[in-house]
C-alpha cells in the first residue's frame, strides 16, 4: 500500500514539472507562429455576412462583377474566339 503512496507522490511531482515547464515555454513565445503573419498576404480575405454571399459582398464593395463571373465571362470570350478559328481554317466549309 505504502508504494501506492510513493508512486502518487511522484506521478504528481512529474505533472508539476510538466505543467511549469509548459507555462514557461508558452511565456517565452515557445508557441508563437511566426511563419503565418508573413504568407497572409497571399491569401484572399473572405468576407462572411449572415445573409449575403461573397459574390455580392465583393459587388457591393467593388462595384464590378465578381471574379469568378469575371474568369468565367473570359473563358467563354477564348472559347469563341477558338471555335471561330476553327470553323475559318476548316476547308470547304462556308461561314
């Protein structure tokens, strides 16, 4: 039974030590992220409103369309164009 008492007193001693090692660490910034401040730039800011979507949040703000409507009008706008090369160098066909 005595090694019961022994093993808790130690067990305890050992938790302690942790847990100030811990507090240590964390106050001398052990746990700072210093690698996400500086690529944050990178990444787009989201806007989350109850109520509304981004597209118009980025409308209301902006004014213009969204880029995804943007990107998606440009793509249709190659698309054409491609198609219309390919019917004008296709021979024996008339436009």
């Amino acid at each position: 039974m005595s090694v019961i008492y022994i093993l808790l007193a130690i067990s305890l001693v050992v938790a302690i030590i942790f847990f100030v090692a811990f507090i240590v660490s964390v106050k001398n910034g052990q746990y700072d992220d210093s690698y996400t401040p500086a690529v944050r730039m990178l990444f787009d800011d989201e806007l989350i409103r109850e109520g509304k979507e981004n597209s118009e949040i980025i409308e209301e703000q902006t004014g213009a369309e969204s880029r995804d409507s943007q990107f998606r009008s440009q793509v249709e706008r190659t698309e054409l164009r491609e198609q219309g090369k390919e019917k004008s160098e296709q021979p024996g066909r008339e436009q």
